[in-house]
C-alpha cells in the first residue's frame, strides 16, 4: 500500500468508529448534545492524532482495531479543545474548518457542554474499550489525562491566554506550544505503543520524540499558514495572530528561519524512528505535514 | 463513632488528598490553573458525593484508603460541573458558596478552562490509584464516565438549559433532576461499591437504589431551600428559579406536597440501604439531608 492508501485506510477505520462512539440517540430530549458533538467530531479535518495512535501500534506489532477506542479517545479530545478554544471568552472564532464553529452554529451553552461532553466521552470510550486488557486500559487513559490535563494542554491554553497582546521570549513560546500541541501529538505515539502492549524503553523514548519534535514542527507550519495561507483552503480564519498582535514562531524569528526550523524538527522526528521496523509510513507523514505550505 | 463524628473523620480524609492531587506548582507559568481549580474545589461544601464513595465501600469491606482517589475523582467531576454551571452563558452565577463564582474570580477563560482541568484531573487521579486492581480502576472510570457524561450530567444539564423560560411537566423535570443531580450520586454509591470490588448484584441495586432517591429528595429540598432559604446561610444567590421563570418541584406540586415527597424518597433511600450490614451511617445521611429546611 503508498501512503496516501494506507492514510486513506486509516481514516475509513477512524471516521465510522468515532461516529458510532457519538451516536446515542435516546429521544429524551437532550439528542441535540450528540448533535453538537458530531458537528464538530464529523467536520473533516486530518485526523492526524488517531491516525498516529493506529499507526504506532502497527508499528509496535499491535492489532489496530484494539486501538481505535484511544484513538478515538484522543480525537474527541482534541476537538473538545478547539470547541472550548474558540469560544467568545477564549479566541473567539467564527469559523472552523471552513464552517461556523460549534457556539455559532448552535449557541455558547451548547458549545460548552459539548465540549464538555467530548471530553467525558473520551474517557468512556477508553474504558470500555473491548478485549484489551485492563492493565492496557489503564496506561492509555493514565496517558490521555496527564497529556490533555493542567500540566500538559490544558497548561499551554493558559499560557496561550497569557501571552495575549504582549511580546513573550522564544523559550516561552516554545514551552507554550510544546503543552498546548506537542502533549496531544506525544500522546497519540505512546497510546499507539501501549495500546499494542509495547513495553520497551527505547521504542517508547523514540515514539515520544517523534511526537515532540512533529508537534513544534507541525505548530510553526501552522503559524506560517496563518500569514501565508488563503482561508478559503484553511476553512479557518486567517491573519488573527497578527491583528491581536500575538507572538509567533514568524513574529520571533522570521519566515525563513521558521522554515528552516520546522524541516530541521522534521528531520528529527525522522531520525527518532528510523531505526525502527516499519517506519515509512510515519516518516512519510511527518514530510507530508510540514510540505503544506511548499 | 457518632455519625457527625464519623462524616467530620471523612471529609478529614478527602479533603486534604483532593487538595494534594490538585497541587502540582511547576513555577512554569501556568500555576493559576491549579489555583483556580483549586479556589473552587477547597471552597467547602458537603463533600456528599465522596462521603457517600467512602462510606459505600467501607459497608461492603474496602479499604476506604484506596477509594480516596475515586472519591476525590467524582468530587472534582462536580466542582467542574459547578464552575461551568456559573458561567455567564449558563446559569450566569456571582456566588457560590458564599464566595465569588470562579469566572468571577478568576476571569471566563480560566474559570472553563479550570472546569475542563477539573474533569480532566478527575480521570487522571482514578487511573492513577494506587494498590487497585486494574480492573477496579476500569471499572469506576467506566462509572464516573457514563454518570458524567452526555447520557448522564450533561445530559441533564441540556435539559437545564432548555427548560429555562418554559412550563416542563413533572415527567420532565423528573427525568432532568434524574439526569442533573440523579446520576452523580448514584455514581456516588457505585464507586464506593466497585472500589471495595464488590459484585453482589443485590447490594449494587441496593446502592443504586439509595442515590436515585436521594439525589431526587436533594434536588427537591434544594429547590425548597431556593425559596425558604437564606442567601447568607446557603452561600448562594436564592429566589433564582422564581425569577428565571423556572419550573421546579415546588412550583409545580407546591411547597407542602413537595416536603412530603422528600420525605417519602429519603424514606426510601434508607430502606434500600436497610437491609444490608453497617447501614447506619447511610441511613442518618439521607435523614440529615433533608432536614435542612426544618
């Protein structure tokens, strides 16, 4: 299979589950919670995290349909977070890939209890994850709470809020973008390693590195996308790091230099799992990723 | 041990560890998330729902050590649902507690980022209980999640927000007190018993049993309180219901049927619990609770 199949198989695993994992209707009344949730669960998007979950237990000698319920897990969380990010109190945005975002299409309330309801969803799914052993379970979702937690994204957000109309230095900005992207993206290679069962200390180092070195890679992409790219292909608003004056990765060092850094952390998260067994598909993606505005 | 002097030995138990799992200071920036968290988690209250996860696993033999982290976990899963619950797009709160709301403060953002660090803590303390049987762990996750959740909680709290400014039927409103404050403390009494790893399908009933009650003669002395009630003694604004146009139980069956249905539920509750050893605690708690208007 290319990459581009094996992408594609990937996502046909992903999209149904995550779609069945959301679908409870009860006719009680409150349906319009899982509606919300799916809008925004079911408004594309790459799919990047679980895409690595399953990818890293393949790697690991897993079975990837074991590890759909995490990699599932992670998506919700991570649209939880841009539901809650982009309310009126936080970024305030009206659009998210290429549609209202989920307070415009349905009102704040809603958009907070869905997020709200993504995020406790997330750790259903996980624990009723189906012949996995419990020791499994417990890793994983050990795993998805610390990364998405206070001392991981949800620590950037408030560091994010922070650094708001004020310049802040490059080692800040890094540790900010290093909880509020990198956790998810280290969590979606260590849930793909302990879904699998993996227990070996230099794959897991090297799944963890990856994920770090991908993350700050795939965050400075995103704000030279936010200068350079059109918002009709985003689908998201464009220019707002600018117009609320926010430091960035190209506000602190320069176009050029961000593209520099951004393929040099490409290369790294390469070399973390080169030396791995089946590793082509992951240094594929990592290429593919940070090729999006070349 | 008396049972005040048995309820005051609990909560001197989960107070300080609730306290504990929410202090990780890292001096990087982002300690006023812990602050916030912690702000509105150790601003008093009952502490019903994880007296009721201690008391629940100590009547079926557990260590009640080990079911501090599952208490603490269900007892942060509400604090975050009251932060959010406050906020200007819900309920719109200043008080709670007698101190200011969280959003008040703190601001917005941090107050539905503090509820989101809440939930979030919630599941990383239950999966990182120590000396628990990993299947234990999976299976109060399984509890706190499913009660929390878009099928539980937040379920009822969708039902909430729709009700506002509308007659309900005493249908609904059953259904939504169920939901709302029904599900967290049945979830109460199941944790308590899955913690202690019982599995004896009479006394889960039982537990089961004795929270749905409860948590419906709760919610209807609440909604006594919010009428007869002191806004100096409760710490909270009253008179709300009346003013939102609310339906609620004394607005729909008077002041007089509603005293007696309260009545008739904790009675209830206690004859769930009756017949099962060590009891008596449980049976002074739903008594006590509802006697907070006479």
């Amino acid at each position: 299979m290319t990459f581009s199949e094996q992408l594609k198989a990937d996502i046909a695993l992903i999209e149904p589950a995550l779609e069945k994992y959301l679908s409870r209707e009860t006719g009680e009344g409150y349906d319009r919670i899982f509606e919300a949730a799916k809008y925004s669960a079911m408004a594309g998007g790459k799919r990047l995290r679980p895409v690595i979950v399953l990818e890293f237990c393949r790697l690991c000698g897993g079975d990837i349909e074991k590890a759909l319920p995490f990699a599932c897990a992670l998506e919700m969380i991570h649209t939880y977070s841009l539901i809650h990010d982009d309310l009126p109190c936080m970024d305030n945005d009206d659009l998210r890939r290429g549609r209202p975002t989920c307070h415009k299409a349905f009102d704040e309330a809603t958009a907070v209890l869905a997020g709200d309801g993504l995020l406790t969803a997330a750790f259903e799914t996980a624990s009723a994850a189906k012949d996995v052993p419990a020791e499994t379970i417990v890793r994983c979702i050990r795993i998805l709470g610390e990364n998405a937690g206070m001392n991981g994204m949800i620590g950037g957000q408030v560091l994010d809020m922070g650094a708001e109309h004020r310049k802040i230095s490059l080692d800040e900005l890094r540790l900010l973008q290093k909880l509020k992207t990198g956790c998810l993206l280290r969590a979606a290679c260590e849930l793909g390693c302990a879904a699998a069962g993996a227990t070996d200390e230099d794959t897991l180092a090297r799944a963890r590195a990856y994920g770090e070195k991908l993350g700050l890679a795939f965050q400075i992409e995103d704000d030279i996308l936010d200068i350079e790219g059109d918002a009709a292909t985003l689908g998201k608003s464009i220019g707002k790091d600018a117009a609320s004056e926010k430091s960035t990765f190209p506000s602190l060092l320069g176009l050029e230099e961000c593209r520099e850094l951004a393929a040099k952390l490409t290369e790294e998260a390469v070399d973390a799992v080169k030396p791995l067994d089946g590793h082509a598909f992951l240094v594929e993606l990592a290429r593919s990723l940070t090729g999006r505005t070349r």
